[in-house]
C-alpha cells in the first residue's frame, strides 16, 4: 500500500463541545495534525486531555463542533468505523485484556484487518517490542506495568493506523520505563508513523514533540512549536516546575 | 445402590438442562452486564414452538427443533433490541425491571396464544430406555440424549470462545467494552450475538426440559429459568464452564435432595447450599476475582 500524502492536516478538530450529563467538559477546542508530525496536548488533570482523545476515538459523541480525518468527516461515526480509517487509540490506563494472551491482545488490535494483514504485523510488533515475543503466550494481567505498556501500544499499532494516538503513556511507570516509552515514541515517528500524544510528564513530551497545545479546563490556552512551548514562562511555571 | 445411580443419572440430566439454560444468564451477564430474567420465558416459547411444530404442522422431531431454535434466536435478538439497547447507558435497575416486565410479557402472551391449560408435550426424542445391570438400573434415552447435548454446547462453545475471532472479540467486549469498541470491535453487534446464542440454547434447553418433563404451560420456564440462574451464580457468574459445573451440580444435589433428605425441601435445600457457597466464595465456584495490577 502506497502512503497517501495530504498537504492539509490528516486531523483536523474543529470548535468541538462534549458534556458528561450537565458538565461542560470540553469547551470549543480546535486542534490539526499533518501528517508524520508528532503533536502533543499537555495540561493538569482535568483540563480534557483523555476526554479530547476519546472524542476524536469515537467513544465520545461531541455536542457541536466537527472532526475529520483524512479530509472524511468521522464527526458521528463510531469507534468500529474509525478504526478500520486509520486511526487508532492507544488509551490511558493501557486497558490491555487481562485474561488474554499477549498473542490475542495483537490479534485483537488486527481485528478489522484480514488475517494475512494480522500475521505480517504481527511480525513487525514481535521485532519492534522483541519482549512481546518471549511472553508471547503468558497472560497479559502478568506482565509488568512496561510490559503492558509495549503491548497496548503494540496493539494499538496492529491496526496499522495512519495517525496513533497515546493517552498517557508514561503513566506510572518507572522513570527508566518512561525513557524506554518515549524512545519508541520516537523510533515510531522515524517509521512514518503520525502521533497525537497527550502527557501529563509535559517535559518530555515536549522535547519529542514537533507542535504542542496548552489545555486549560476544557479549551486550549496556548499553542506553537514545541521548543517555543519549553521556553515560555507561563508554561515553564505551570507545567514544567520551574 | 442402583437407586442412587439412578438418582444420580436423573440429577446430571436436570442439571445438563440447567447448565444449557445457565449458559445463556452468563454469557448475556458477562458480555452486556445484566440479568436477563426473560430467558427463561424464552425457553418455554421454543417449548411451545417445538411443540406446535411436531403437534400441529406434523414436522419430524428435528425439523421441529431446528424451527424452535430459529424462532427463539429471532426472538432473543429482537428482545435485545427493542427493550435493552436503548437503555445501554440506562441504570442497571432500569435494565433489570425491564427484564422482568420482558418475562411477564413473553408469559402473558402465551397465555393468550396457547390458553392456560397445560399441554402434554410428545415424546419427541423417541428413544425408548436402556436397561443396564441386568434391568437393575433403567435410563430414558431423553436423559443420555441430555447429558450429550449438554457436553456437545459445552465443548462447542469453548471452542467458540477460544479460537473464532467472535469468540475473542465477545471475551474482549465482556472485559472492557471501551477497549473492545478502539480494537474497531462492533460493541451493539456482538451483544447481539450473545442474545442470538443464548436463546438458541434456550431453544435447546426448552426442547429436553419438555422431553424429561412434558407438561408444558405459560410459566414452564420461571422456575427453570431460576434455578439456571442460579447454577451460574453458584458456578461465578461469566465463567462457561462455571455455568455448566454450577448447572450439573445443581441438578444432582436437587435429586439426590429430594430422594434422600426431602421432597418438599428439595428446592430449599438447592438454595442453602447457594447461599453456602457464596458465603465461602463470594465470587462462585469458578468465578474469577477481579485483580488489580498497578
């Protein structure tokens, strides 16, 4: 398959509302992402960063507003349409199915994939995470947190999505865990691959980061290049200590 | 000795039926989270559709099964559609009550169709009894016919569930739906699929119920359906094979309660060792404790 290119964004996010119930939880925000860019959303707990995520996933319907992807709207699809587009989520908490088999969880990431296209990728993920390889058939509830970590990523990437998404994926691990992450974080995007990364550790991913927003309680503060984010002041103060 | 291996023969039937039926609480319960407590009435519509079938419209025993078991996956998907799906991000409780309003429902209008009195079921299965130990111990071929129904549900849909694409993506859906939904898994579809094989179970399950106990009426299925029910609490709620060692188990301290200790208290005596059990292991024989790993 030859890699379409796109001179607009591949994402493009625009003026979008999501409620839980009564709360007004994301309030107009509009984000791009062009392709083999990596764009990350950093902010406090709460500011919307997961919420965004899960909109753009499709597991989350926005009240106004509009999403697309590809230059398609996917505004009003579900995840099970989205997917199989090309973009794929790699959600906060790692949620990789516990009482299945490291081997499965890869399936599973193929599911709307032909069974030629799961085995091929299936290779990629074993050279990629060689780890997953050796624990190929234990149960993934007993792999470590990094473990589990490589494996939701993997999974993620079994969809073969033009634009991976990761929520989070720093999150409680170890810092020489985390350092391990964003390095295939960064190996990925020298593989072509396009990634929306949102992160509470704001210091790191900004330093893998091409672009970046600043989300404040449910609307985006600041945007720009990612160097230019690191140096500015507010953010320095309020997301980087210091 | 041969009375208790009859007894014992008897107790593994009823219980295969209960396991059949028990499959269908749980699967339903570990895919779409809730008590469906009108599959039991859906055992008594494949019950009646059977009997129509082979009583009315003279089809072969199979074919009247086969029929049976059409219209009750028909039904069990048409009932997930049109009273649970639009309640997906509804309370439990409203899910429940619905599900008791369903039974009353299916209950009501087989009233209307097939009248209150109770139909004597045929024969349908037609195996005659095998005489073992020189005549010492007589089985009815609906009990084998049964028990090898029982063990065939059972290693089918292991299989199912182990190896078929579906059959992963419904353990995907059972233990995290959101995750299932970004594997680019068809959520509402795969519930459907559940209700589709759980009431095509119960197609089955009303078919060697009435062949084992051929008095058909509106409210056959209730009692089954909560002593079923009860077998997949008993075995962990969720588990497949729970379902079928709490469904055997069952039947056989039910028979062998009512021939030893009771007959009026044999239902008591089938809720005590319940509540026992859930008292010792609150998550049933074979259910699973939820883990955390942080």
């Amino acid at each position: 398959m030859t890699k379409q290119e796109y001179a607009g964004p591949i994402l493009k996010v625009e003026d979008i509302h999501v409620y839980y119930g009564a709360i007004h939880a994301i309030k107009g925000i509009s984000l791009e992402v062009y392709q083999d860019e990596i764009v990350t959303l950093i902010g406090a707990n709460g500011a919307g960063k997961s919420t965004t995520l899960n909109t753009i996933a499709g597991l989350l319907k926005p009240r106004s507003g509009s999403i697309e992807f590809c230059e398609k709207p996917i505004t009003h699809l579900g995840a099970s349409k989205i997917v199989p587009a090309g973009l794929s989520l790699c959600p906060e908490g790692r949620r990789v199915f516990q009482q299945m088999t490291v081997r499965e969880n890869l399936e599973m990431g193929g599911f709307t994939r032909t069974p030629e296209e799961i085995d091929e990728s299936m290779e990629d993920m074993f050279q990629r995470f060689p780890r997953l390889k050796e624990r190929e058939k234990q149960i993934a509830g007993t792999l470590s947190g990094g473990e589990q970590q490589m494996l939701a990523m993997a999974r993620a990437l079994m969809s073969k999505p033009r634009l991976l998404m990761l929520d989070e994926p720093s999150m409680g691990l170890a810092p020489i865990l985390v350092e391990q992450i964003f390095g295939i974080i960064q190996e990925l995007h020298g593989a072509g691959v396009t990634i929306l990364l949102v992160e509470q550790n704001a210091q790191m991913a900004l330093s893998v980061a091409d672009r970046a927003y600043v989300l404040e309680t449910g609307s985006i503060s600041m945007s720009g290049p990612a160097q230019e984010l690191a140096h500015n002041d507010a953010v320095r103060k309020a997301y980087l200590g210091s | 000795m041969m009375a208790f291996l009859s007894n014992l023969v008897n107790g593994i039937s009823l219980g295969s039926i209960y396991a059949i039926i028990a499959l269908g609480y749980t699967m339903v319960y570990g895919i779409a989270k809730m008590l469906n407590f009108a599959h039991g009435d859906v055992i008594m519509v494949g019950a009646y559709i059977a009997f129509c079938a082979a009583q009315y419209w003279g089809f072969p025993p199979v074919l009247a099964l086969l029929v049976a078991m059409a219209v009750c996956t028909l039904l069990g998907v048409t009932i997930e559609k049109l009273a649970y799906a639009p309640l997906r991000q509804a309370t439990s409780l409203a899910v429940l009550i619905t599900a008791i309003g369903m039974s009353y429902l299916l209950q009501n209008l087989a009233l209307l169709i097939w009248g209150a009195n109770p139909k004597v079921f045929p024969d349908l299965i037609g195996l005659g009894s095998i005489a073992l130990f020189d005549g010492q111990l007589v089985v009815k071929g609906a009990t084998l016919v049964t028990i090898a129904a029982n063990i065939v549900i059972m290693v089918a849909l292991t299989l199912f569930t182990a190896r078929t694409k579906m059959g992963k993506a419904m353990r995907c859906v059972s233990e995290d739906r959101g995750a299932a939904e970004l594997m680019g898994i068809h959520v509402n579809g795969t519930i459907s699929l559940t209700f589709a094989i759980g009431s095509f179970l119960a197609a089955i399950a009303g078919f060697l119920l009435c062949s084992s106990y051929p008095v058909l009426q509106p409210t056959t299925g209730s009692m089954p359906g909560i002593k079923a029910f009860t077998a997949a609490v008993f075995g962990g709620i969720g588990s497949i094979p729970g379902a079928m060692v709490g469904g055997v188990l069952l039947g056989v301290i039910e028979i062998l309660g009512k021939a030893y200790i009771s007959t009026e208290l044999g239902d008591a005596i089938v809720f005590a060792v319940l509540i026992i059990v859930l008292l010792v292991r609150p998550t049933g024989l074979m259910g699973k404790a939820t883990r955390e790993k942080v």
